[in-house]
C-alpha cells in the first residue's frame, strides 16, 4: 500500500507539473507583446550542458542576448527611461544622452526610437566598430571621444553629462551612478532566475560594468535566500576583485586600472570598473575570480563548439567564473550566470583571430573535447 499510495503521488506530482510547464509555454507562445518594451526581459534559462556535465554541477545561463536590442541593457535603458518619465526629468521631445561603450547605447538609441526621443551618445574611440554603426543606423548622433581617465573632463562619461546640461531638454541617463538600474535588475532580471529555478539555487556569478546586474541581482536572490552566494568575475585591469577578495580599493577619482597598450588591460568590452559605482556599491557579493583574457577566448569557442552558443567576452568570463565557482563548490550544486550579448557585436575584436593576435598576443588554445578550466 505504501508503494502505491507513493507511486500515485508521484504521478500526480508529475501530471500537475506538467500542466504548469505546457501553460508557461503557452502563455509564452500566445503572447502578444506591447510594442517594443513588451519584447524586454523574460529571457528562458539554457542549460550548459558542456559545463555541467564537466563539473557535476547544474550551470545555467540567462539568455539576455535575446532581448530584441540584443543585450541586458535593453532593461536598464527601459528602467532608467521610465523613471525618468515618471520624475518628470525627460519630457516628449527631450534627449536621452549617455556615454557608454555601446550596449547600453544601443538599448537606450531603441527605446528612443519607441518612444520619440532624440538619442546622444558619446562613446570612446577603440570600441568594436559594429556598435558605433549599429548606434548611427539606430537614429543615434554618436560623439566619439579619446580613451580617458575618470578623472579627466574628457571621459566620456564627463563628456556625456556635459552636453546633457548643454542641450534643452538633455537627460543624462547616468547607468553608472542612477540607481534605476540596479533596481530593475531587482524587479525583473533577480525576480525571473528566483522564479526560473523555483528558488533551487546555490550561486549566481557576474561580471559587473556599472555593477547593475550583480547588484540587482543578489539583492533580490539573497533577500529570498540569504545562502545564496554571489560571485563576482573581474576582468585584468579591473580594480574590484581586490576590493572584493581583500577589501582593498584605490579611491574613488583616481584611475585605478593599468592601462598598458589599451584603454584598459583587457579584451573584455563593457566589464570592470576603475571607480566603485553607486550600483555597484549596493551589491551583495561573497568572492570574487581574476578571469584572464585567454581563458575568456577559450571558453568562448569552447561554447561555440560544444553548445552552438556564440556570445560575447563578458558572457564568456562569467561562464569561465562559474565553472571555477563549480569545481569549488563540488557537484551538485546549481549555478546562474548571465550571457550579455551575443558574439555578433564581438566579429572584429574579440571573434578576430588576427586581431587577437596582433593586438594582444592571444590565441585560441581550447581543448575542444575535454574542458581545462
Ligand atoms: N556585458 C556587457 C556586454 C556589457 O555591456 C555590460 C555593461 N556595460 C556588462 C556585461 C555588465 O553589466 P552591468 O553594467 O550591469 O554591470
């Protein structure tokens, strides 16, 4: 009788389920978006069956590279324009101005267009050139300025502030220091990987660039759970590993990172931060991983080959972060990263095999079939 009653247990269970997965694709297949801004979030969780099966671990990936500007950012653009909308800071007809190095440019250029503002950025000059064009085509006007220290009133952030206060009805969207964007990464991209694993997660590993998404994103996962852990990946050159690791952190003003050859020491475009952002100050964050460039390179062609998943440097360090952070914490455990963007923005840089070379003595050197991380 025990055996029965069990077994009819399980298939009620089972059915029950079923119901509600074949209703989630439902509702998913039926939707009908509102315009633009519907197409944002919401993105599906893929299962890295290459990196789970290697480490014992299961290893998740939210793919933001489906949201229709192609990258998290399209969130963030969202979040910080609608607040501004309701704090009566950007009115019909004003300007949305940012200084980003593309992906927040691009996301915040589209929601112009769905919502009839005018777009400047103002971005530095070594950036892949695909974003500068895709901004252009996008109805953007694009202002170019030479790679600066922070501290230095020709950053482009500092630049794009300037024109902001230049020009009537100029809003300075501000991703680094505006806390609209950690808070909708709260609201949505958190909430969704709570909902998405019904709350089985061990850990959640992310690059941070303005620190938006770590800091969203482990405000809301350890509100739910405080033992979740959040760990950060931080590209060379960047100052926030050491102040995660040792508590030790250049200040605020100073330019933190090495700049050797490049704008900073490191192939990974939109990640690691000189300075500690007000976004990146209210993450909740329990370690950190140095990610090198080569192991970024690597895991990105391993993904292509194993998975058929062609992504950016920054999702490539975050998968690289949390295959160390599985082999740390032993099988078993479930581990969430994020996948920023998609490889096609990367194609003359990151994806550039003689660029790679000439530009930073590095080449693919992946074990295709065994992974060496
Ligand atoms: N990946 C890419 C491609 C980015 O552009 C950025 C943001 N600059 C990030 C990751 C980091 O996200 P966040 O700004 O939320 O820290």
């Amino acid at each position: 009788w025990t055996w029965l009653a069990s077994a009819l247990a399980a298939g009620v269970a089972w059915y029950h389920w079923k119901l509600l997965h074949q209703d989630k694709l439902k509702q998913r297949y039926e939707l009908i978006c509102d315009g633009h801004a519907g197409l944002i979030g919401n993105t599906p969780l893929i299962k890295l069956h290459s990196l789970s099966k290697a480490t014992g671990c299961e290893i998740y990936a939210k793919a933001e590279f489906l949201n229709p500007g192609g990258s998290s950012k399209d969130r963030v653009a969202k979040g910080i324009v609608e607040d501004a909308e309701e704090r009566g800071l950007l009115k019909p007809g004003g300007t949305i101005v940012e200084g980003t190095s593309g992906s927040t440019g691009i996301s915040l250029a589209l929601i112009a267009r769905a919502k009839g503002y005018n777009c400047l950025i103002v971005m530095p000059d070594d950036q892949a050139k695909e974003k500068s064009d895709l901004l252009q085509q996008f109805g953007a006007v694009v202002e170019f300025v030479k790679p600066a220290s922070i501290v230095n009133a020709n950053h482009y952030v500092n630049q794009a502030r300037q024109r902001a206060n230049e020009i009537q009805g100029g809003y300075f969207a501000d991703q680094f220091e505006n806390e609209a964007n950690c808070n909708v990464h709260y609201k949505t991209t958190g909430r969704e990987i709570w909902e998405q694993t019904n709350g089985k997660i061990d850990a959640f590993v992310m690059s941070a660039g303005t620190g938006g998404t770590i800091a969203g994103v482990s405000l809301y996962l350890k509100h739910k759970n405080p033992n979740v852990q959040v760990v950060l990946a931080d590209p060379p050159g960047s100052s926030l590993y050491n102040k995660v690791r040792y508590n030790v952190c250049y200040a605020a003003q100073q330019s933190e990172r090495t700049v050797k050859r490049h704008r900073y020491d490191t192939i990974a475009e939109g990640i690691g931060i000189d300075r500690l952002t007000a976004n990146f100050l209210k993450a909740k964050i329990d370690d950190a991983y140095a990610v090198t460039d080569q192991e970024a390179v690597d895991m990105s062609r391993y993904l292509l080959h194993n998975e058929g998943i062609f992504v950016g440097s920054s999702s490539s360090m975050n998968c690289v972060a949390a295959v160390h952070l599985a082999r740390k914490l032993g099988p078993g455990h479930t581990i969430v990263t994020i996948l920023c963007d998609s490889g096609q923005r990367h194609l003359t840089k990151f994806w550039n095999n003689e660029h790679l070379k000439k530009n930073w003595d590095l080449e693919p050197s992946v074990e295709m079939d065994s992974l060496s991380f």
